[in-house]
C-alpha cells in the first residue's frame, strides 16, 4: 500500500494555518484597525523610552494638503517609514511625528477659482476646509500604506501654535536685522497675482523674439571716442522691457570693435565685442567693412547713448556678468526688470523703473499711450514694429529656450520691481555654506547642490501677495514700514490666542488696540512665504514637541528640496540658532516613467494611467508598494509603472511561501524544550545557520546605511537559493519521515526556528503586514514583530568552514544533476531518488569524507545510492537504482520485512 493509504497519517506533513494567498486587500485594512485599537506605535515608543534606549529623530517634511497621496509621495513617505522602522528595530526610541504644509498659493488658487469675489476673511474659512479635507485623505493613505506615526497628533502650519512660532521666528529675524523693504525685481506671477519664490518656479521651453537693437551715443559721448554717429549694439529676448532701459552694460574686460558695417541697404558704425562679430554679421546681414577702433570696455564706462524710442538717454555701465555666450557683448540693462540688471544700475545710481501692474500690463509709466493697459507678452510684436519705425531695429529672429513659469498657474513669469520684504542672506550665507559642510549628504553630490545653489541665491523675498498664509506681522506708519521684534512677537502671542484670522477680520485700529500699539498705523496686507512656514518646522515642532530635538539626526525628501524645505530650513535655522537644524538629509529621486520622463498627476491622467498611491494599495496591496520601495535605488530617478508591480509580486509570492514553509515545519516545535545544540547540528543545518548569521549581518548594515534595495535582494536572494533551491529541498525527506523527535528532524527545527524569527523580523520594516501576520501565526511569539528587536549575530555560525564545504558541495551537485538528466532525457529513470551514482573524485578532495557518507550524500544529493572512489580525474556514473521504493518515504531503499525502509521500520516500530 502507497503512502498514500495506510501511512499517510504517519507522514509529519507541514501544518499551519497562515494562509498561502495574502489577500493583501482585504486583510491589510483588518491588521492595521488592530494595530490601532492596541495601540501598536504607542506600545513600541513606550517600550523603548522604558529601556531608556538611545533617540532617532527623522523629521517629516510636511506634504502639502491639497490632492490625494500620488504615488511620489507614497514614495518619500515609505522610505520614511523604512528608516522610522528599522531605527526602531535596530534598538532606537525613533518618535515619528507627522506634518502637513497647510497654507500657500495652490490652495488659495483652486478656492479662488471656484468662487470668485470672496473676502478674505472666507477664503481663509474656505482654505482652512480644504487643507482639512485633504489631511484626512491623505492621513488614511498613509497609515493605509503601513506608516507608522503620532498620526492622532500631527502638527499642522496651519494652527495656531505653529503660527506663532512662525511670527516669533520672524521676530527673532527682525532683531537680528537681516529683514528689510526695498523696491526690487522679483519673479511676479501675473497668473496668480503674487511674487514666487525660487521654489515656487519651474522651467518650460519657450519662444521669444530676439532682437539686435542699435543705441546711438549721444554727441558728446561719441566725440569723446572721436567717431561720429556710433551705436552700441544690444540682443535681448525681451523686447517688451526696452520701455524701462536705462542703462547698456559691457565687460569691463571684453576688447570692443568700433566697426563701418554695411549691407541691406544701411550703413552703420556699431560698438561690437570681438568675439561675436561673425554672429552680429550672420544676423543682420552687414558685413564688417573696417575697423575704426579696439576698445576695453571700462574705456567707455559712463558714455550715454539715446534711448530707442524714448526722449532720454542710457548709462553705459559695466557689470562681470557680461558674456561671449551669445548677442553681441552689450547686455540692455532694466533695473526694474532683472536681478542682475537691478544690482548693476544701484551702483550706477540708475532708477528702478518697472512700469507694469500686477496683471502683467503696462502702465503709464512706459511712456507710451498706445501700450498702457496692455499685456507685457502681446506687446513684443508693437514694440518690435515702432523699433523698426525708428531705424533703429537691425535684424530680429525667434529664439527658443528654457523660460521660468509659475508652478500653479502655468504661465511665464515677469520679472517686476515692486515693494517687497526681504531676508538679507549676506550676514547668513557664510555660515550656512559652513553648516552644509557639517552635515552629512546622501548621496554625496547633494552637498555641492545645496551649496551652489545657497551660494548663489539672491535676498529672499519673503512677502505674498496673498490671503491663505501667515501674516507678514509688519505695521506702516505714514506709509513707511515699522519694522520692529517687540511688535511681532506681540502679534505671536495674540495669534496663539485666536489664530491668524485676528489679523484679516479686525480693521487696523481694533489691532493696534488688541496689541498696545499707538493709533495710526496700517497693517500690512501681505502674507508670509509659504517656504518660512515650513522653514520654521525645527522650532516649531522639533523644538516643541518633548520626544523630538534640535539638530534632527535625518531630513528626508526629493531631490528638488534642496532649493525648497532643505534650503529654507537651513536659512531659517541658520538666522535662529546659528546651525542646521539636520545632523544627515537623505535625498532620493523622482518617480519616472518608463522613458524616464517625470510622472505628474495631470500628465498621467491625461494618458490615463493612475497615479495614486490608493489604486495600487487597492489593486495590490499596501505590502506590495512597499516592497516595490525596497526594491528601488532610491538615489537615481525611481521607475513606476504597473508592470512593475506585477513583477515585484513575484519576490512577494516567495518571500510570503518562504514564511508559510517555515511555520508549517516549525509545527509542534517547542524551542524551550526542542532546540539541538549547536555541536550537534549535521552539516546541512550548520551551512544554513551561517549562511543565515551573515545575511542578518549585511541587513543590518543595509538598513543602518539606508540601503533597503540590498536588504530586499539579500533577502530575497536567501529566500530563493539557500532556502528554497538547496536546504528545504534537501531536508523535507528528514522532515517528513524520521520520527517527530529525532535529533536531525529537530536540528533542521531549530534551525528553520532562528531562521523564521530572523527573516521575520529582517523583513518587517519592508512587509510590515506581512511579517506581523507571520508572527502571530507562530506559536512561540508574543505581541507584534513591530515591538521586537532584530536578529544579533550568533557567535555559533560566526565562521564559514560549512560555508566552505557546502559550496563545494554545491559544484559537485551541479555536476551529478547534469549527469542524471541527461539519464532521465534518455528515459533510464524518471525522477532523481531513482539515481544511482558513482563519483569519482581527485585525489585531496576537500569534502572526501562527507562524500564517502552515504547516508549524508544520497540526503544532499537526493539519490537513491551514492558511493565515492578517489581518482585522477573527477567522473560521474548513473544508472538506475536497484532499490525497490519504500511505499511510506517513496525513497528507493534496501527494503527489510515490512516493505518498509530501514528509517521508515524504525519509525513505525517506534510509534
């Protein structure tokens, strides 16, 4: 009778009841209510503070509350969660505290948008439900998603007590002086009504006319050179600006030709620097005739030349930032119009003429009637014509380049001088560009990124014109700014009380009376930059909150942060303490396509593919998108896609199985009463358990340096070629056929026990659901995986002589599996244990001895007979075995009275 019959019920077949299907869908969203009615995040902060263990604080940088968790978004917060997870796991109380960007300019613009005309005091109302709908929405995907967190108390720039700590920064800014109002060009979004940060701008591809425009020196300027009727010529790609040039800048190291060119009908002495005169000559179509003169350009420092089309004149200044690059080596010089262009005419005393509005139309102040309410941008084409009209226009073309445009309202930005505030980073720059250099940078290169661009950047601009914000706490008097820290913090204390409403529904002179102010004075109408918000989360949240500190040990965002929270954090910090508020800053790549091209929520909707992080954790799993992050390099753009999903189940099927083969086995093992000791252990599990100590020990590593793709192929790599391809293979006739409690059954226990508890609590910070639901499916553990510690190295299988053995061990197979089936192709036999073999190995073979085990070899080898022979050159011979199958084991065997094997006899006599 087959084992099938009267000896099945003596076969120790696997046993459990952790389910082979994940049915991630439905269980996950049941695991995680549980975690929260016990209270899971509270349990393992408490057990750590108990242990008094050492602190990790990642600080969360705030997502903005304004759309659903894209599947960007899922990213960063995922890695945030792995990092939180395996800190934890590692031994550290690693507090997480979440936080959302609540005020700004996206969400103002979608409230203003669908209901236009509203008072401020009900677009802030309006603004406030926004944020709050969109903060539960996102809090569910997150905490959906695995993330662990104080989410039942998260800070918010939007409530009152980080709105204080805003205006107390601001204060703290005033006193130290760095905080100034000045009439400067910013980049003016005419779309949304308000100035943008440097954050707030992206780049889109664009096509402007370009011009080459003559500016004739006036007489006693060209007498002064001793040419008559000589021109500067300038190339711009802002024609509409012209209206505001008062100046023309050249190198003062550039060597300039005065030059007789002549073509087209037109004679013309033009000031050209040497290098582009070919260029000059390509575009207008005049050849070079003679060279009159060679000039420096200081040599012509302060010459004036007439304006265009204006009745006045231009400085001729210089400025280093002056080029060869392209036009014509004179750059048109609009201090209202340009950051350069601004610093230069200050020097020269030139004015700051920006005759525009907030729509982006001109105004009076052009000088020009025919342009007074019209749009800077429609206004090219006029301009381009009256230049011509003039005589003064020499060649014109379109020209196609990378152009700043407002993040929300997607049009091209102006750069427009209006009254604004500003932080002066002068005083805070040296020391900021010392700080980065403190601070470790993952990777590497974000440090000269965030040190390019802070050395580079220009005065903050830190007012909106906005509703949705924090206040900018300044008061006017006779219509000058009264810049004072007393009366800011004045403001904090009050905002504190009653929030930033306070400051948008009372009129001024209830405000000054609330604040002990003088009667008079007008509050100011602007509202903070969104990026000082954020920029203040070190004081207002690391500062206040008793389980975080200042510096945090880890700030953790896209790679775009490092001109946005990264920068404005540093800046502020800076200014407030004198230090970086992060010890290390993490930055990881965007999500990508498939052309590697960025993924955004209205491209991908547009091609109808979903980019929610829900449609994933809803059609997969949340366990799913968390191991598609392991498996990521986080440090170059991410790929996303849904067949990449449907690739990484495939690693989650066999890390799952792995866990469910592992319980099965471990079924009736009692580790206080059952553990083998190391000295006893047979080879197999001796390999096993050293190959175990060393994958835990490169985990470790891994997660210590943020490496979770190498944690993922370690694992997964484990999982599928030491596990499942050579030791589980190799023991299920040891597990399923000795007796229950013989030494080897129980060695293969004790070690798929360790290896169970290990890989259990290795995965857990990735497979969060999962690995939970494993380990409460084990018999021998208590609480959640979440609450334990992970796996030290075991000083036992610290070495690798069985590493050694059984690599060796492992060629030999490979070339006996060759020789069977090629034995089975020609239909000798059908299956390996049906195999005799005979090896002939050289002589000195270093696993002579296991080899010349049978018993060991055939279980190794799954054969039916084995023998070894010592030889000159390594053979193997198959043929098939003699043995008849044992009907209990289905081994081929040496049967004895019973039919049975040998083992098998002894089994059930035993039984």
């Amino acid at each position: 009778m087959s084992a099938n019959g009267e000896y099945k019920d003596t076969i120790l077949l696997p046993q459990t009841d952790f389910p082979m299907r994940g049915d991630l869908v439905k269980r996950e969203p049941q695991r995680l209510a549980r975690w929260e009615s016990a209270g899971l995040y509270e349990r393992i902060i408490a057990r750590r503070k108990a242990q008094n263990a050492p602190k990790f604080v990642l600080h969360d940088g705030p997502p903005f509350a304004n759309g659903d968790v894209h599947m960007g978004t899922a990213l960063n917060k995922v890695l945030k969660d792995l990092v939180v997870k395996s800190k934890t796991m590692a031994g550290f109380e690693a507090p997480f505290v979440p936080g959302w960007d609540c005020h700004g300019l996206p969400i103002e613009f979608k409230v203003v948008k669908q209901a236009q005309g509203l008072e401020p005091a009900e677009i802030r109302r309006r603004s406030a439900e926004f944020a709050n709908k969109f903060i539960d929405i996102q809090r569910g995907s997150f905490k959906r998603l695995g993330v662990f967190g104080d989410w039942e108390n998260p800070y918010l720039t939007m409530a009152p007590e980080y709105e204080a700590e805003i205006v107390r920064t601001f204060a703290k800014l005033v006193e130290e002086g760095v905080v100034y109002q000045s009439k400067k060009p910013v980049q003016w979004s005419y779309g949304a009504h308000t100035a943008l940060a440097e954050a707030e701008v992206e780049y889109q591809d664009k096509t402007s006319p370009a011009i080459y425009v003559k500016f004739p020196l006036t007489p006693m300027s060209a007498s002064k050179l001793g040419i008559g009727n000589a021109s500067l010529a300038i190339w711009t790609t802002t024609p509409w600006t012209l209206p505001a040039n008062l100046g023309v800048a050249l190198h003062p190291d550039f060597t300039y030709v005065v030059g007789q060119f002549e073509g087209n009908g037109r004679k013309e002495i033009l000031i050209v620097v040497r290098e582009l005169i070919d260029t000059l000559v390509e575009k207008t179509g005049m050849r070079l005739v003679t060279e009159l003169k060679e000039l420096k350009g200081r040599e012509l420092e302060n010459l004036e030349a007439k304006h265009p089309f204006l009745d006045r004149t231009s400085k001729v200044i210089l400025g280093q930032f002056v080029t060869t690059e392209a036009g014509t080596g004179a750059v048109h010089i609009a201090p209202g119009h340009g950051a350069d262009d601004y610093v230069v005419g200050r020097q020269y005393g030139l004015d700051v003429l920006s005759p525009v509005d907030d729509d982006g139309n001109f105004t009076e102040e052009a000088g020009l009637p025919e342009l007074v309410g019209k749009h800077v941008f429609k206004s090219n084409d006029w301009i381009i014509e009256l230049l011509e009209q003039k005589g003064v226009l020499l060649a014109q073309e379109t020209y196609e380049h990378s152009y700043p445009h407002c993040w929300r309202s997607k049009t091209p930005i102006i750069f427009r001088a209006v009254e604004q505030f500003f932080i002066s980073l002068d005083s805070l720059r040296e020391t900021a560009l010392s700080e980065i250099d403190k601070v470790e940078w993952l990777p590497a290169w974000g440090r000269n990124r965030i040190y390019g661009t802070v050395e580079a950047r220009p005065d903050w601009c830190i007012s909106r014109q906005r509703t949705w914000g924090v206040p900018l706490p300044v008061f006017f008097k006779h219509g000058k700014a009264v810049l004072c820290a007393e009366t800011s913090r004045k403001v904090a204390d009050l905002v504190e009380k009653e929030g930033t409403n306070v400051w948008f529904e009372l009129s001024d002179e209830e405000l000054c009376e609330r604040l002990g102010l003088e009667k008079g004075l007008t509050r100011c109408r602007d509202t903070l930059d969104v990026w000082i918000d954020s920029g203040c989360s070190h004081v207002a949240v690391l500062d206040k909150h008793p389980e975080l500190r200042v510096p945090a040990d880890l700030y953790l965002e896209a790679t775009d942060q490092h001109r946005g929270w990264f920068q404005s954090s540093l800046m502020m910090s800076v200014a407030y303490r004198g230090k970086a508020p992060y010890k290390s800053v993490l930055t990881h790549g965007f999500v990508v396509d498939k052309d590697k091209k960025k993924i955004s929520k209205s491209d991908a909707a547009k091609a109808g593919k979903p980019t929610d992080a829900s449609y994933f954790y809803d059609k997969y799993g949340a366990d799913i998108v968390r191991l598609w992050v392991s498996s990521v390099d986080w440090q170059t753009e991410v790929p996303f896609g849904e067949d990449l999903f449907k690739q990484v189940a495939e690693p989650y099927r066999r890390l799952r199985n792995t866990l469910r083969i592992l319980l099965g086995n471990l079924d009736g093992f009692d580790p206080e009463m059952d553990r083998v000791a190391a000295s006893h252990m047979p080879l197999l599990d001796q390999w096993i358990l050293e190959r175990l100590n060393k994958v835990v020990g490169e985990c470790r590593k891994a997660y210590e340096r943020y490496e979770f793709r190498k944690v993922f192929n370690e694992l997964n790599q484990f999982c599928a070629t030491d596990l499942s391809a050579v030791y589980i293979d190799a023991t299920k006739d040891r597990m399923y056929c000795d007796a229950k409690s013989s030494v080897r059954r129980r060695a293969t226990q004790t070690a798929m026990y360790d290896i169970f508890s290990s890989l259990c609590r290795m995965l857990a910070p990735i497979l969060a659901y999962t690995a939970d639901e494993a380990w409460e499916f084990a018999t021998f553990t208590e609480g959640s995986v979440h609450e334990q510690d992970f796996p030290d190295a075991d000083e036992s299988f610290s070495g690798d002589e069985a590493t050694h053995k059984v690599n060796r061990l492992l060629e030999i197979r490979h070339e006996v599996q060759t020789a069977i089936e090629e034995q089975v192709k020609q239909k000798a036999f059908k299956k390996n244990n049906e195999a005799a073999v005979s090896l002939t190995v050289k002589e000195g073979e270093a696993v002579y001895d296991l080899l010349n085990d049978s018993e060991f070899a055939k279980e190794f080898f799954i054969l039916a007979e084995f023998s070894v022979k010592p030889g000159a050159e390594f053979a193997v011979e198959v043929r098939k075995s003699d043995h008849g199958m044992c009907p209990r084991c289905r081994r081929y065997e040496p049967l004895v009275e019973d039919k049975l094997c040998e083992r098998c006899h002894g089994v059930m006599a035993g039984r």
